[in-house]
C-alpha cells in the first residue's frame, strides 16, 4: 500500500476572529548586572506587593498608579 502527500497541504477552516497578544519587555534593566546589596525594582515589587494575575495570559498586572517604594 502507497500513500501520497497532498502537496496543497491541510485544509483551511475560516474563522469570524483572530487575537494575537504580544508581551514586549522594552526593559534592559534585568541583563544588567548590579553591585552586591542592590536589587531590581521590579523584582523586588512583584515580590513585595502580589500583583494581580491576568486570567488570559497569567502575568502579573503592574499597577503604575502605586508603584513606589
């Protein structure tokens, strides 16, 4: 028995809507390396104050309005 590959490839199925999310992290502040006794701010933020998780993408929600100290 022989098979043959459809050289067209799989059907398409059209759909009535299409989400894509990028998460873009235009920060360079997690490769740098920093003296002993120092931290992130970020790091230390989402540590410190328990974000909010978005239930779609499962990432901690930076609230900006209340981020100090």
């Amino acid at each position: 028995m022989t098979s043959t590959i459809d050289p067209v490839g799989p059907a398409l199925t059209p759909a009535e809507s299409l989400t894509i999310t990028f998460l873009v992290d235009n920060t360079i502040e997690w490769f740098t390396k920093l003296p002993p006794g120092f931290t992130h701010e970020l790091r230390t933020h989402l540590a410190e104050h328990a974000p909010e998780i978005d239930p779609l993408t499962g990432v901690p929600i930076l609230d900006f309005e209340n981020y100090c100290c």
